[in-house]
C-alpha cells in the first residue's frame, strides 16, 4: 500500500508539472505574439509615412525640374525623381508586408530601408547641395559637350565660373547652373526626415524579423520517463 501511494503521488506530480509547463508556455507564445503584432502595427505606421514622404519629394523634384526648364538651368533632371520613386515603393512594400504578414515582404522592406539610408538620400541631399551653392553664387558652366552626357569626350573643355567673373557677353554662351534654393531645401528637410524613418523601419524590421523566428520553447517530461520539447513554429 505504501509503494502503490508513493506511485501515486508521483504520477499526480508529474502531471501537476506538465499542466504548469503547458501554461507558461502558451503565456508565452501569446506574448510573443501579441508582441510581434503590435512591430508590424508601428511597421505599417512608418511604411505609410514612407509613402507621403515620397510623394511629397516626387513633387518638389518635379517642379524643381519645371522651374528650372523655364529659367533655363542645369540640374540633374530625373535623379531625384528616381529616389522619390523608390521611397514610394519602399512604403508600399512596407504596407503589404504589415498587412500580410509574410515575413518576405518584411525583409525586403527592410533591405529597402537599407538602400534608402546609404544610397537614395545621400544622392538627393548631394545634388540638392549642389543646386543650392550654384544658383545662390549665381554660376555658370560651359562645355564642348553637355553638362548632362553620360560619356565625355576627348579633348573636350569645360569651365564653371561664378559671381563677377562672368560678364553679360560670356552669359549669353554659357548656362545658369543650379535651381532655386527654397525648393532644394525642401527637398533636403524631407531628405532628412527620410533618413530618420528608414533608420526606424530598419530597426523595428530586424526586430519583428527576430521576433517571428525565436519562439519560447519547453521541455516536457512525459509520463514513461523520457524527454520530449515542445516548441512554438516561427
């Protein structure tokens, strides 16, 4: 009788522990994921700021392009543009991604950011420069090619001068170089406000990602002795 109450209280243990570790750890699979809802909540959040952002440097390039058509100057048409263009794609990725929540979608968004930060807005915070010092020093470039030639020449000339080294009759060969400085500057701010978000989203991508791929896990010790883990799928 004493063997068969000291079988029995063991036996009532062993499921009294089960039953503990079965609950923690759907506490924590539920933890988890009501964690990593609320990442791709914010994540749908910062991909839709993407999307303003982009729009909002889409029109300032275009009418930067516009303004400096009709007063006859040099700029980098279309490469700003082109940035603009990727940030839009950036955040509707993004929002695909938040909404689907397909951990593909997550990664690329956050690849994008990547670019965004290293490549695209260093290029129009560059170029914007540019613009800014050549219109407000009032320069002029000319060359035997155009300024915009994907490939030079041999032999070829080409000069930027600026402020009184350039008369009226050396004005009228040669062409003003820069747009005007309010909408490079807007195109800069957004710049930067760019650079923050896609820091964020990069962030909180790579925790969301991390978050999806670690699961809690737990050993379970079935009844015959031996050792089983039950783990939560990422």
């Amino acid at each position: 009788m004493a063997q068969i109450g000291e079988r029995l209280r063991n036996t009532i243990a062993i499921f009294i522990n089960v039953h503990v570790m079965q609950l923690n750890y759907l506490k924590g699979a539920r933890l988890s994921e009501t964690s990593t809802i609320k990442m791709l909540s914010v994540l749908k959040a910062l991909a839709q700021c993407h999307v303003i952002l982009g729009l909002i440097m889409l029109i300032l390039s275009t009418l930067a392009d516009y303004v400096s058509s009709r007063i006859n100057t040099i700029r980098m048409y279309g490469l700003e543009e082109c940035c603009s263009f990727y940030f839009i794609v950036t955040g509707l990725v993004g929002l695909c991604g938040a909404a689907s929540y397909r951990r593909g979608l997550v990664i690329t968004f956050l690849v994008m950011s990547i670019h965004a930060v290293i490549i695209f807005v260093p290029a129009i915070v560059i170029v914007s420069s540019f613009d800014i010092h050549f219109y407000q020093h009032e320069c002029w470039g000319e060359c035997d090619w155009h300024l915009l030639a994907t490939s030079l020449p041999r032999n070829s000339r080409c000069q930027i001068m600026c402020g009184d080294h350039v008369d009226d009759n050396m004005r009228v060969s040669m062409t003003r170089l820069g747009t005007d400085y309010r909408l490079d500057a807007g195109l800069i701010a957004a710049a930067i406000l760019e650079l923050l978000l896609a820091l964020a989203t990069t962030i909180i991508s790579a925790r969301t990602i991390c978050s999806t791929v670690r699961g809690p896990s737990v050993e379970m010790v079935p009844l015959n002795g031996d050792t089983t883990s039950m783990s939560r799928a990422p």
